[in-house]
C-alpha cells in the first residue's frame, strides 16, 4: 500500500494517546477515569509494552482469558470494549492493517456463567 504508516508505537502508548487526545474531550471526568484505570490495571499489564503492529489476536485472547479468570465480568468487558474502540479507530487511521481482534470470526471469553462473543 502506498500510504501505509503503521505505528511503531506500543500499545500502551498507543492507547495512552487515544485516551487523552480521543476520549478525554468527548468523556464526563468519572467516565474518563474508569477508561483510564481499565487501561493502566487491566490492558497495559498484560499486553502494553507489545508493538501495535505485532499484536495478535492470541494476545488479546490471552489477556482476556486471565482476566476473566481473575476479574468480574463487567471489568473484563471493559477492557474489551476498550482496547475494540482504539484498534477500531487505529484500523480507520491506518495506524495498523487490520484489527487482530477481528482476526478471528469471534473472540470467544467465558465469564462466570456467561459467554460474551463478539462476531464480525
């Protein structure tokens, strides 16, 4: 592709910027803190110091699967619903080729007694 640009940034720098240039102006400030403390307690441990452009699906899936393991359902829905809104926004920049998490056909994470899918 002759314009392509992908980022050499990490993902949590990638995210860190998303979150203050993107969600801040748009968030109410108790909003903004609960994107912020999913990214920095929940995403940026487990897969943060990873480049966006070699991210994987299996990455997120990995991340996920801990953290349902170790989290309520609705903190591991917020890191997904997180994380699917800036790769999202990175795919229609061009930042990145595509959005792993549609790598694919569905992210799959057992939570509790629920199954949350995500399908294309």
């Amino acid at each position: 592709m002759l314009f392509e640009k992908q980022s050499n940034n990490t993902v949590e720098e990638y995210m860190t910027n998303w979150l203050v240039n993107t969600k801040r102006p748009i968030l109410k400030r108790s909003s903004y803190d609960r994107v912020e403390q999913s990214l920095y307690y929940q995403i940026f441990p487990a897969i943060g110091r990873i480049k966006m452009r070699k991210l994987t699906s299996d990455d997120i899936q990995i991340m996920l699967n801990d953290l349902a393991e170790r989290s309520s359902y609705s903190t591991t829905k917020k890191a997904y619903v997180n994380l699917k809104s800036c790769l999202d926004l990175a795919v229609l920049k061009g930042d990145i080729k595509k959005n792993p998490i549609f790598f694919y056909s569905g992210i799959i994470f057992m939570l509790q007694n629920y199954i949350f899918k995500e399908f294309l």
